[in-house]
C-alpha cells in the first residue's frame, strides 16, 4: 500500500486514535497523582483540554470519510435512488461551502494580532495553535467532502433517469 492510499484510508483515524490515548493517560496520570500522591498536575488539565480540541476536529474530518455524520433523511428517504444521488450531491456542494467559509475565517480570526500575541495561562503554548484545529480540521473535512461529492457524481452519472 502506498503512503499517499494509506494516509487517504487512515490519517484521521491514526491521529484521532493518538490524541485519544494521550488523552486517557494523562486523565489517568492526573487523577493518580491527585489521589493518590496527593498532587495533581497544574498542566495536565490544559493540555488535555488542548488535545481534547483537537480529537474533536480530526474527529469530525474521520465522520466525513466515514460517511458516519448523523443526518436527517426524511426527504431523502422517499426519493428514488437517482433523487437520493442527486440530494447527497447538493447537500455535499452546501457543505463544502460552509467548510471553505469556515477556514477561511478561522484563518484570518487566527492572524489577528490579538489572538496571535495570545499564550496559554499553565503551559505558555501561543493560542494560536489551539485555534489551528478548526481550519486544520475544516480543511481535512472539506477534502472528504470533495472525494464524497466525486463517487456521489460517478454514481448519478451510471445510474440511468
């Protein structure tokens, strides 16, 4: 398997699954150590929080590959099969434009000198970064998008009127 195929089949779900362990541990490292030692750790809630943003984010991208997203399908229910085609493929177009407007926003919220002077409060990390998963995510989420949009139209194309 190539990179280029294993990083299409498989980058959400390798990051998505690293931020999640990370997460766990240091959930678990923190309530030890509160607990247990009696002293918890003042940068592990931050940094959870920080991790948890961006799990979040791959997450919403890795729903997009997945088709797994949670939808209304009432109208779509009682279409034919060339209709259903026809509704994904428009609903997809809608998407993608929120997505892009999404980044684009996210991006010029990110280069304001207000947010970009700004660090975290425990681990001094530029906020920045934090901000950085929503266009990061949008991006991978539109890129989904586009790779649905193109079998959805392959389909409408085979399928006869």
């Amino acid at each position: 398997m190539s990179g280029l195929k294993w990083l299409n089949e498989n980058a959400e779900r390798a990051l998505a699954s690293l931020l999640l362990a990370a997460i766990v541990l240091l959930i678990s490292g923190n309530v030890f150590m509160r607990y247990i030692m009696n002293a918890s750790l003042s940068w592990g809630e931050e940094l959870t929080l920080w991790l948890f943003v961006w799990f979040v984010w791959i997450g919403v991208s890795y729903a997009f590959h997945t088709g797994e997203h949670v939808r209304i399908t009432v109208l779509r229910d009682i279409l034919s099969d060339r209709g259903r085609l026809i509704v994904d493929a428009i609903v997809a177009v809608l998407v993608l434009g929120f997505l892009t407007m999404l980044t684009i926003e996210c991006i010029k919220l990110i280069r304001m000198p207000f947010v970009a002077s700004q660090s975290s409060v425990v681990l001094g990390l530029p906020i920045p970064i934090l901000y950085a998963s929503a266009p990061v995510g949008a991006a991978l989420s539109a890129i989904r998008v586009v790779q649905h949009l193109l079998r959805t139209l392959r389909l409408i194309a085979q399928t006869k009127t």
